[in-house]
C-alpha cells in the first residue's frame, strides 16, 4: 500500500465509515505484494471509497484504514469476490493476526500548518 | 508510543469507540517525546480506555488507533486539561499536519492464528 509521507487522508463531512484494519504477519509473504496491489486497484474503483492510510512498523503491527463514504459502498468492497478469496489466502498464509474494527464517523477535524 | 509486535488489539463487543489519529510531523520534535509518554500515561488512566495501537512509517505517516468503550470515556480523555496543553503544542511545534476521526464501532472480528 502507499505511504502518504505528505500528508495523512483528510476529515471528511460525517457521516462516514472507516474500516480498521490490524495486522501482523507470518514469515510466509509469498504472493502477499501483488495480492495487496491488487486489492488496492480493486477498493479505488469502489464508488464511495475515499481514501486510505497505511503504516508499517518495521517486523511489526500493520495498520491500515480505509475511508467509505457510506455502509454501500463498505458493502460492496466487503463483498467483492478477489476480495474474498484474498481474505481466506490472508487466514491461510498471511496472517499471524489480525483483527477489523468497522466505524461510523461521527465527527473528525484536520490541521495543516500554514 | 508502544509497538505491539506480538498482536494487534483485539476485538470488543460493539458498540465501542475508534479514536484514529494520523500525523505528519516536523523537524522540529524537541519534548515530543516526553510529552508522548506522559499522555499514554494519562490515557491509561481514563476508566472506559480500552487499548491502543501504533505504527509509524519511517519519515512519513503516524497512525495512532485509541479504543475506548463509550463517547463518556473520550469525552473524558478529550476534556484533560494536560491533554488540551499537549495539543496545542503539537499544533504549534510537533505536527505538520494531522487528522482525528471519532467513530462508533459496528462490528468487529478478530483472527488469531491456531
């Protein structure tokens, strides 16, 4: 996934959904690069999906969030067949742990220094 | 902050609270770190604060993930006067940019590896 080292996704207008998404992984990453490229592809061409963030604590905890402008189009990416079958590949292989945490937005603010 | 290498926090029965916290900082990170343990210190201390996870891109983003178990317990944490001070220094000095989103949890699901 990206890096965003500019700037973090902004605030949004609430309501929305964010989906956060925690990971550690096993030594076996075969196939995860082009898998996550492809998920990735896959969640821009949801309509309603807003942007992501994603960082990486070297050997460590992955966090990722991803930012929906409504439970449709959360509904849609969670129901995505590549998405799916991504899904049991991560349980298989990928994944140590992992958990998901989906979220209605009910307020938010952004700073950017002048 | 802490990184939790072993495992991400886990799930909680829903309905619970995200605080999503994502920055990009400065040059300019003179007592950011002090400043940093004191408030997960204080964090700890707020009844309802159920966890914390962190990851930092090298460089580049922060995301800081604060659960909590209800708007009573963030309301709480966001109302510390020691917190408030922080804040304000952080927009002064430590951030080059951030956002916060507070959402209310639907649904969750954790996978830990057997």
């Amino acid at each position: 996934m990206s890096n965003h080292a500019e700037a973090p996704v902004g605030a949004f207008e609430p309501p929305y959904y964010v989906a956060v998404f925690t990971t550690v992984r096993t030594e076996d990453q075969d196939g995860y690069r082009e898998t996550n490229a492809r998920m990735e592809e896959l969640v821009r061409a949801i309509p309603g999906y807003l942007g992501m963030d994603h960082a990486q604590t070297p050997g460590g905890l992955g966090i990722t969030v991803g930012y929906f402008r409504d439970a449709e189009a959360l509904a849609q990416w969670r129901s995505n067949a590549e998405h799916r079958a991504a899904q049991q590949r991560g349980r298989a292989e990928w994944y140590q742990s992992y958990t998901l945490h989906v979220a209605k937005v009910e307020r938010s603010h952004g700073f950017v220094r002048a």
